[in-house]
C-alpha cells in the first residue's frame, strides 16, 4: 500500500511544480513541453510527468496533439475572456446562492476563514500564490455549492484567467479580498441573495481588472 500513496504524492509535486512553472510562463503560452527535459529537471523519472501532463491538460493548461504532444495553451484572446466571464457570471453568482442556502457550518466557517487566509498568503505579491489563493477561494464557494457539476465547469473556467494573471494589477489584491470577505461573509449568514449579489458584483469587477492585460 506505501508505494501507491508515494507515487500519489509524487504526482501531485509535479503537478503543482509544471502549473507553477505555466503561471509563471517559465513555461511560455504555445511552447512545446519536452518531458525528458522536465523529467531530468525535476529530477524524476518521466512517469509522473506525463501523469501530470494529462491532469494540467484536462485542466485546459495544455493542448495534447497527435504526433505533436504537449503544448501550453495560448493566451485568451480579448472575445475569449470576455466569453469566459459571461460564462462565470452565469455560473459563480449562483453558486454562492447555493452555498449560502445548502453549505452547513463547518463549510461555511472554512469559507470565512479561505477568505482571510488568502490575502495573507498573496500579500507579497507573488503571482502563483495569489493564483492559488484565489483558485482556493472559488473553489471552495463551489464545494460548498454541494454540486459536483457545477464545480467542475467553474474550475476549468478558471484554468486560462491564470495563465493571464501574470499581469494583474497587484495594486487590486486588497480589492480582491475585500470583495472576497463580502462574499464569504453573506454565505456564512444564510443570505441567498446577498451572496448572489455580493459575486457577481465582485466578478463584474474582476473582469475590469484583468481587462488590462489586454493592453
């Protein structure tokens, strides 16, 4: 049983080193992966590479195709972002009505808690942990939705506004978490509508935000 928890928690060393180095574009938008190269530079062998390849794949950071292999996706074009925010603000706003009514108090309490956390953690201005904070709270207001379904499509929404995020405006982290802290403030109460509002405004903002990293 010890070898498959190894080889479990290897996977997920390299998973999260390749995401770091895509965030940072270490690994640029579009460039070729070598796996071998990989392999030798985290030095391991190239089984848990490829394992993570397929995993940042289904999370919409890589392409995979025939004959080609791995490539990092490309950048969203300005029509794409502004797709994938419409796309968020159907599905965030009624997750956080979601979990504000169905959450119970120990998710609801994590919520509050994610949300204070996660501007402590991205305070220094460093972009991956920003990114993971912020992937962190959303995630968790979807977990606490009680929807699989919908958790997975806001996740894979997520996966290219992070790539971008290397050119957030870190002025706004404060912005951010003040918006969060609402958010999470009007799940913890049970107020359904306050937290729909509280999202959506938070998003609408957000997408003004990023909007600069369009020139």
């Amino acid at each position: 049983m010890s070898g498959p928890i190894r080889r479990s928690v290897l996977s997920d060393d390299v998973h999260e080193s390749l995401k770091g180095l895509i965030l940072e574009h270490w690994l640029e938008p579009e460039a070729r992966v070598n796996i071998d190269a990989l392999a030798r530079e985290l030095d391991v062998s190239p089984t848990p590479v490829r394992e993570a390849l397929a995993r940042l794949e289904a999370e919409g950071l890589l392409r995979k195709r025939p004959l080609a292999g791995y490539t990092v996706s490309p950048l969203l074009t300005r029509a794409e972002f502004h797709d994938m925010f419409d796309m968020r603000l159907v599905l965030e706003p009624a997750a956080a009505r979601w979990a504000a009514s169905r959450g119970d108090a120990a998710a609801r309490a994590s919520l509050v808690a994610e949300a204070t956390v996660a501007y402590e953690v991205s305070a220094p201005h460093s972009h991956a942990a920003f990114t993971a904070a912020d992937a962190r709270f959303h995630d968790l207001v979807a977990v606490t939705a009680a929807n699989p379904l919908l958790r997975d499509a806001i996740t894979r929404l997520h996966a290219h506004l992070h790539i971008h995020r290397l050119y957030f405006p870190y002025a706004e982290v404060g912005t951010t978490h003040r918006e969060h802290e609402r958010v999470a403030a009007a799940i913890s109460a049970g107020e359904p509508d306050t937290a729909e509002t509280a999202m959506r405004e938070h998003l609408t903002a957000a997408r003004s935000r990023h909007l600069a990293a369009f020139g």
